[in-house]
C-alpha cells in the first residue's frame, strides 16, 4: 500500500536483541509505569491498597543502591508536590503523607549513614516548603490546597522519627519548629492541625521527647505568640504533664490554666473572645464552627488530673456562662452543644451530672421540639453521645438516665429513643440503680417538682413500665435474668419494679411509704402500670410469670397491715386464704412435671389473676374466685372444668384489660382440647347479640329502665387512652391484634350502608328530640315555636310570681333532655363495650381454630361467623371474623386434615343459611367470605361424599335462578363464578 513505511529488520526484535539505547529506552518506560501505578494506588480510598503502594514505593527505591539518591530525590518531589494536589483529597494526602514519611526516614538514614548533608533536616523541611510553595497569582482553593500540602509534608517529617534522632542537631529541630508555626500563624484552621501535630509528638510514648527538644517546642509557641491561644493550652498541658522543669513562672497563675485566677484568661483563650493581647502576634482568639484538638487535650486533662470542683468550675465558667446564655447567638450555642457532645464521650461517671446539667437540657429539649429550629441538629449530636457513652461504658447508665429522667417526657420531646436505648444498654447494677431511681421518684419526689406532684410521680410510673417492656420484650436476653435466685424468683429489679407499683398504687395512703401521700388519681394509675407489666411478663415465657404474680400477692398482702388504699372486704379474706392454699398445692403439681402440669398451670394463673382482682375490689370478683375454686375442686376429682373456666375468662374478657385478655387467652390454650358444644355455644352467643344496650343487658342480664336503645350502626371512634395503660382500644385494631392481610382496599362493607342509615335515622331523633324539647318549652313559657310567627304576646312582659311558677316546669324539662343525654352515652358505651367484647371471643375462637381445626366443632363456627361479617357495625371486627375463619381454613389446608363429620344434612343447611345470608348482604366483602365458607364446607362434605356435590350445585342452582330474575338481588355474581371454578378443581383432583 502507498504511504505504508516498511518494517526494519530490527524492529521484529526482542527487547534481549534491541539497541542498547532503545533498550534503555524500553526500560525506562515500563519502570515509569510501574511507579505511576503505584503512585495512582497511594490515592486509593482503600486504605490497604495504599499502605501496599507505600511499601512497593519503598522497596523500588532501594532496588539499585548506585541510584538511590535519585530515586530518593525524585520520591519526595512527586509525593510532596502530591499533597499539594486536590485529587481524592482525604485519601490522597493520607497515602502519600504516610509513603512521604517512610522516604523521609530513608533519606535520614542514608544521611546519616554516609555522614553527609544531603538529606539532613533542614534540606527536607526547604524542599517541603519550595515544593508547596503556592505561585504569586493562584486561586484561594489552590493556595490553600498548598497551605494544606506542607502541613502534610511536615507531619510526614514528624511521623518519620526525627523529633527523637540523635543524628538530627537541636539548630535544625528549632528550625523546623519554626518552620511549622510559621505555617500555623497564616491561617486559623492550620494552627490547629500544625499544633496537633506537635501535641501528638508530646504524647507519642514510643518517641519521648528530650528536655531540649520539648523547650524548643515551647519557645516556638512562645515566639509565635500562641501561649495564651487555645492550642497553646493544649501544648502547655502536654509538656507540663511529661517535662514540666520547662515551663517559665508568670504565664499561668501557679502554671496552671485551671487555676481560679486565671479563668477569664482561659475563656478567652478557649473560646476565641480576644486576641492575646500582643497586638504585634496573630490574633489566636478567632472563633472557630467546630472544637478543635485543643479541646479533647483539655477536658482529657481535667478527667485524668483534674478533681470535679475543678471541673465543675471550669464548666460553669467556659461553658454555662460563656456559651449558653441568653445574649449567646445560635452560632455559639451550636459549638457550645457540640462541645458538650465531646465532653460525654469520653467523661467519667462523676462529671456527666455536672456536663448534662439543667440548662443544657432544657437547651436541647427546646431546640428538639421542631425541625426547623437552627440547632435541631447539633442538639442531636448530645443524644448520640449520650447513647455511645452508653454503649462504652455501662456503668455510666444510671447516671445518665438520672440526668434525663429530670427533664419530663425526654425521649418525647427530643423526638429520639434516648431513655429507651439507655434502657437496653443497662446492666444487672445499672438496672438495679435505675428502678431504685424510679421508685425514690414514685414515693418521695423531690419537693420542687415544676408540673405538680401527679405528672410527676405518673413519668416515672410510665418510665417504670417502659423499662419492663424493653428488658421484657421478644429479645429477652440472659442479662436481664441474672442473679435470678434458684427458687426462680424474678431478678432483683423485677421485683423491686413490681414492688413500688404495689406500694404506690395499693398502700400509697401511708404516710411511711409514700411522702406526700398518694392522690386517689395517682394511685389509680400505678395500679394499672402494674397490671399492664403483669401483661408484658405474661407473654415472656423466660420469666416465671407465677413468681411474680406470687411477689405482688404477698407485697399485696402486706399492704393491708398498713394504711391500704383499697382495704379488704370482711368476705373476701376467707376467699383469698383458700386460693392461697390451692395456689401452694398446683405448686407442688407443676414441680412434679406431671401429665396435669398443664392445666395445673393455667388454673395457677387463673388463682393469682383472680386474687388481683379481689385486691382490685373489681366487681364479683369474689364470686368469681369462688366459683374457680369449686372448678378446681372439681377438676381436682377429674371432673371436665372447661365450662366453669370459660365463664370466668369470659367474665374477664368483658373489661378492657389487655392482663386480662392476655392471661385468659394463655388459659384457653391449655383447655382447648376440652371445649364441648356447651362451652362453644357460650361464645357464640355473644357474637349473636346486638351491639347496643339491650344486647348488653340481654348478655349479662343487667336490670335496664325499659329505655328503647337507639341501635346505630354506625362505626364510632376508638376510646382515647393512654398508651401505656392496661385500658384496650374497643373499636378499631387492638394491640397486638391480627389483621386480613387479604382484604381488598377498594372492596366496600356492608355495614357502611348500614352505618349511613343509621346516621340518618340518629341524626332524624335528634332532631325529633330537640322539636319535642322547643314544644315542651314553648307550652312551658306560653310562646310559639321557633318556627311559627311571633305573636305580641310572647311572654316578656311576665311578673316576678308567674316567673317563679314557671321554675318547676323548666326544671322538670331541662333533667328530662339530660337523661336522654345519659341514655345516648349510655348506648354508645354499651355499643363499644360489646364491640370489644366480640373482638376478645374471636381472639380465643382464633386460638381454638389453629388447634383443633379438625373437630367437628369447628365447623359449627362457620355460620356465626359469617353472620357477624354482617350484622357488626365495626369493620375491624368483620376482618377479625374473618381472619379466624381463613385461619380455619388454612390451618386445615397446611396440615392435609379436615373434620370428617358423621352426619351431613346439618351441613347442607348451614350452605343454605349462609345463601341466605348472601341474600342480606351486598359488599364485595361479605359476599366473599359467605363463598369461601360454602366452598370449604363442600369440601369437606364432598371429601365425606361424591353425592353430595349433586346436592350442593342443586343449591347453588336455586340460587342462581333467583338471582337472575331478581335485578335487585344483593347476591354477587361473583359466587357462581368461584364455584364452578371450584367444581373443575375438584372434578380434577378426584379425577
């Protein structure tokens, strides 16, 4: 081809066979590749990958000792001229920062070595400085990029040893000092990187410095008149504690900055109010956005050498009075937090009181309560230290929690888990401490409470039960059970917790126990943190839940010896007494480990929940102890006690009580196996009855005025309580409840229609109620209504006498319309009281379906069930009815097992109910449930046998055929779908 030059002879040659001048040529290039290799992995972000590049940097240079220098000489340019670059600037000047050193200390050695001047101290530190010298005419970023280079450099020079080599002359250390704090006195932030370096040369223990060599280093800051600058303070500390013979009278009283003349000094100096006062020096009082090192050196001091008046002082001096007054800008509260974030990290148990005062509390509480507060965030730095204070040393916990526990509702305010981690973190001693805080706070708190004695005593209450429900939660850990005695007791600070609820809610009216006495509010709150704890350890099976219900009977008991809140009825002692002994006899059943360990378990539960509630003085509770007293007689003569037991947890069941629901449900898993048709239709019963005040009195018989229940179905709101009350929500998801993971978002419900209609119909008595009450009124007065004319005569020129025969009148009619206003909220109580009792069956109907989902008592659950999908004015307890029967059908498709029922007929009339009640309903959602319900039971029916589909597709033919000439028919088309497709399933599968 033209223009193509032809290859030389040689050029097919080796590099063995090449030109002695291109040979050179071809290694110098590779070895140049090789280096800028090593040089581009120096600024790897990955630390190992740089400490390799530094070690095959080092070991190149002493590859060819004739060359050595050169490559020595050709090392500190580029990597000195490196640090000066802006590329991956943290990782870069690291990695040539610590190569730069190792070259140093060859060059040193080889200084030495061969008694030269080549590479003495001196020549290095010139090189460093013409090297990072910035050109006349530069930007600001690439000035300060080699401002920050010889910083670098000169670090390297230290870390390279030549502070403590003898073969380095005093001339040249001065030199560099010089040289340093020349660098420090050009910008703020260099003269603390520049005097950290040197601190850190002070404290290096490996290298310790000669008496001459610490004095040139004083003389240096002395001559850079930095003395009085924070950094200086810092040096000085350093070379007092290691070489104090160096340090001159006159420029600290009694040469320490601590000392009580010298404060405003110190101040200054700390926090940057004035310049030293040379006013021919640097001004070293510049504020700065972030503690420097100065600031770790000063408080390491006063925690290793100084004593807490020292601190104390200090700290209100420097900090409270110069950082957080009220004149302070935001800009110095915000350094002012971060240096009291610095502070806790690392402080001894004995001066975290003194830094987490009062007044920076309340600092951070106020600037945590909104996001768009100017120090939220640096606010947020204090709590992260308090947590990692926490985590290094946990026996600081208690004194942290008791600086918190001060400022109330903490973790609430600072929108943070602060007290909740501080909880986790505890140890044995730790818990221990902060339960005896609690308790000291419960029954004696201090006297200067700012909110009143009750919101007081009731944080610490509601802190007590937080505490148990974090060391008591799903994570219980070995810790928390340490120094559990061999009886197994509760551990120390689980009994002491329950211990002080007992004492404040039970015998608070006693003067030696509670100082002031307990109000009858307060002591009605600790007595439901009490049963709300019973209620965590109940879940916990780590703990032995009848040893502490035993520990509450007895501190119980030995209230009644004092000045009792609640004092015990005559009846109920000889009740309590027999329990106790029935309590003593399952003891020594359940330590047997017997067949009855069991139910002798649950009925032991039952006793000690059951003798709570006689302390409770809840109603019948008496009667119902009695009566599980004679069930465990009975049982105790191996007669079935599942039907006794089940009215007693129904009784339970009835309050709102998450101890109650908790305990009775644990109770009805042990019996489940014994549940007969009578005891089950107990249950479904109730989901029968109305919810409203007729089926209230209808379910406990209560005597009623006769007064007509205005039934709305309307979904009313969830009860406002406390979250941390035993008190359960009545309408709406419970704690702990489950939810149809299934149900369909835009599937509407039925007792939505309902619910309109029967707002319209409460909102059309109203108005009847108030046209009857204006009529009432109107024939009272002897004036028209509102809405007929006004007449001349409307009553206002009436005397005195005709008034007062009037009062009677008006009386009797204003208590007339308020007791029809008790009778409404009489009705909407009796309505959520119901609700929530259906909701406490279905949960033990849920527990009775995943355990015995193949007897054919479980098939009789069906109908009500779907029944209760309908009729309930709750949506949450449709989707609970219907979580349990998906429950039911799922458990029977994991394990392959179903009821095999004797007789079938019954069960194709509950398919025909249940079409019936797809004729009531109308939702997408109740039409769905009644389909799966028909289907599982033409499952079961069809498995039984194959006949019975004829007779079910009958069924659903009827239905078909009515809904089809009915155009209004509420049944959803969507149920003959389902079943013809479950029909070819089955045709397949019976194949």
């Amino acid at each position: 081809m033209l223009g193509t030059k032809r290859r030389a002879a040689h050029d097919d040659l080796g590099t063995n066979d090449a030109h002695p001048a291109r040979k050179r040529r071809i290694e110098y290039s590779e070895a140049d590749a090789k280096l800028a290799t090593v040089y581009d992995e120096l600024a790897s972000p990955i630390s190992e990958v740089r400490q390799k590049a530094a070690e095959r940097l080092i070991n190149s240079i002493g590859v060819n000792p004739a060359s050595q220098d050169q490559r020595i000489e050709a090392a500190l340019s580029r990597l000195t001229k490196g640090l000066c670059s802006g590329r991956n600037e943290n990782a870069a000047r690291l990695g040539f920062a610590m190569a730069l050193s190792e070259v140093m200390r060859l060059a040193l050695d080889r200084s030495s070595a061969t008694d030269g001047t080549l590479w003495d101290l001196s020549t290095l530190v010139e090189k460093c400085v013409a090297a990072t010298q910035p050109e006349s005419k530069v930007g600001g970023k690439e000035k300060r990029d080699h401002l920050l280079g010889r910083r670098f450099a000169f670090q390297s020079i230290l870390l390279s040893g030549v502070a403590s080599r003898k073969d380095v002359s005093e001339k040249d250390w001065s030199a560099f000092l010089r040289a340093v704090m020349q660098l420090a006195t050009l910008k703020d932030g260099l003269r603390s990187e520049c005097c950290a370096m040197l601190y850190e040369s002070l404290q290096d223990e490996s290298t310790r410095l000669r008496p001459e060599r610490v004095q040139a280093v004083f003389d240096a800051l002395k001559e850079a008149k930095l003395l009085k600058s924070a950094e200086g303070v810092a040096l000085w500390l350093a070379i007092r504690e290691h070489c104090p013979e160096v340090l001159p009278n006159g420029v600290w009283a009694n040469g320490d900055p601590f000392a009580k003349e010298d404060q405003t000094n110190l101040r200054k100096a700390l926090l940057g109010d004035s310049s030293s006062g040379q006013h021919d020096g640097p001004k070293v009082g510049s504020r700065q956005h972030s503690p420097g090192f100065a600031w770790r050196a000063v408080l390491t001091h006063l925690y290793q050498h100084g004593s807490v008046k020292t601190f104390s002082r200090f700290w209100s001096d420097i900090i409270s009075n110069g950082l957080f007054t009220k004149s302070t800008s935001d800009e110095r509260k915000a350094y002012g937090l971060q240096v009291v974030a610095l502070a806790v990290k690392g402080a001894p148990q004995t001066y975290l009181a003194t830094i987490l005062n009062t007044a920076v509390l309340k600092l951070v509480v106020t600037h945590r309560l909104s996001g768009e507060n100017y120090l939220f965030q640096p606010a947020k730095q204090i709590l992260n230290a308090i947590v990692a204070c926490a985590k290094s040393e946990a026996s600081s916990v208690p004194v942290l929690f008791k600086a918190l526990v001060l400022e109330r509702g903490f973790d609430n305010q600072t929108r943070s888990d602060t007290i909740a981690n501080l909880m986790q973190l505890a140890d044995v001693d730790g818990l221990d401490a902060m339960v005896g805080l609690l308790r000291t706070s419960i029954l004696q708190p201090p006297a200067n409470v700012a909110d009143g004695m009750d919101p007081w005593r009731k944080t610490c209450a509601d802190l007590l039960l937080a505490l148990v429900r974090a060391r008591c939660g799903k994570d219980f850990r070995a810790i928390d059970l340490a120094g559990q005695a061999p009886s197994d007791q509760p551990p120390s600070w689980l009994e002491h917790s329950l211990q002080t609820l007992v004492d404040a809610g039970y015998a608070g009216k006693s003067e030696n126990i509670a100082s002031p006495i307990m109000s009858d509010n307060m002591s009605g709150i600790c007595r439901s943190r009490l049963n709300s704890v019973l209620a965590s350890l109940v879940e916990q099976s780590e703990v032995n839940v009848s040893a502490a219900f035993t520990s509450v009977l007895v501190a119980l008991a030995a209230t009644q010896k004092r000045t009792p809140t609640l004092p015990l009825e005559s009846s109920a002692r000889p009740a309590l007494k027999e329990a106790s002994k029935s309590r003593k006899h399952l003891s020594k059943i359940l330590s047997s480990q017997g067949p009855k360990a069991g139910s002798a378990s649950a009925f032991d539960l039952l006793f000690a929940l059951s003798m709570l509630e006689v302390y409770n003085q809840s109603p019948d509770s008496v009667e119902t102890l009695s009566d599980l007293q004679k069930d465990y007689e009975a049982w105790q003569d191996g007669a079935e006690a599942a039907t006794g037991l089940v009215e007693i947890l129904l009784s339970f069941l009835s309050r709102p009580s998450a101890l109650l629901r908790k305990l009775s449900e644990q109770v009805f898993t042990v019996f489940v196996k014994e549940m007969t048709a009578e005891t089950m239709e107990s249950l479904v019963d109730i989901l029968q009855q109305k919810e409203s005040s007729s089926g209230q009195r209808a379910l406990f018989k209560q005597e009623g005025e006769g007064v007509d229940d205005q039934d709305s179905e309307e979904d009313e709101e969830a009860m406002d309580v406390d979250d941390v009350s035993d008190v359960e929500l009545v309408n709406g998801e419970v704690a702990n409840g489950e939810k149809d993971d299934k149900s369909d978002d835009g599937e509407e419900d039925a007792s939505d229609t309902s619910s309109n209609a029967a707002s319209g119909a409460e909102g059309s008595a109203d108005e009847d109620e108030e046209a009857a009450f204006d009529r009432k009124l109107a024939d009272a007065l002897g004036t028209a209504g509102m809405d007929e004319p006004a007449s001349d005569d409307d009553g206002s020129d009436m005397d005195d006498d005709q008034m007062m025969a009037l009062e009677p009148h008006l009386t009797t009619i204003f208590k007339e319309r308020q007791k029809v206003a008790g009778q409404k909220q009489d009705n909407k109580d009796a309505k959520e009281n119901m609700i929530n009792f259906k909701n406490r069956v279905l949960d033990l109907l849920s527990i009775y379906v995943k355990r015995q989902y193949d007897k054919d008592l479980a098939l009789g659950l069906i109908q009500p069930l779907t029944v209760l999908v309908r009729t309930t004015s709750s949506r949450p307890t449709a989707e609970r009815a219907n979580h349990v029967l998906t429950q039911y059908f799922d458990a029977c498709k994991k394990h392959k097992s179903y009821p095999k029922p004797e007789r079938t007929v019954p069960y194709l009339e509950v398919i025909a109910e249940i079409h019936e009640e797809m004729k009531l309903g109308g939702s997408k959602f109740q039409s769905s449930v009644c389909s799966r319900s028909c289907l599982y039971l033409a499952k079961v029916l069809v498995a039984q046998d194959a006949e019975n589909f004829g007779r079910i597709d009958e069924m659903y033919g009827d239905l078909r055929r009515e809904w089809f000439r009915d155009r209004k028919s509420k049944v959803q088309g969507s149920v003959f779908t389902e079943w013809n497709s479950w029909g070819l399933s089955m045709r397949q599968t019976l194949g």
